[in-house]
C-alpha cells in the first residue's frame, strides 16, 4: 500500500519514533535532566542535526 500510495520512505520513519521517541520527547527529557535549561535542549537538538538522528 506504501508503494502504491509513494509513501515509503515517509513511513520508514515510524520505526525509529517508536523506538527513539519523537523529537519533542527527547527535548523534554533533556529539559528535565538539566532543570528546565533550554540551552541544553538547543545543544541536543544540534548534536542531533549534525550527528544525525538518534537510531
């Protein structure tokens, strides 16, 4: 059905979602190791940009 509807590779992303969490979570779960400092959400979200997304 991906195929047909040329959405493979849209939903080839729902793997790693589940097993890493989605973006926002990730983010809250840094925020909350470091008291709320969004700084350190921003140099995650960086370290992510430029390593690549978490497997």
């Amino acid at each position: 059905m991906a195929r047909r509807l040329d959405c493979v590779a849209e939903l080839s992303t729902v793997d790693r979602i589940l097993k890493v969490g989605a973006s926002y979570q990730r983010q809250r779960e840094v925020a909350a190791k470091n008291n709320g400092d969004l700084t350190k959400v921003v140099d995650a979200l960086m370290a992510e940009m430029r390593d690549g997304l978490p497997s």
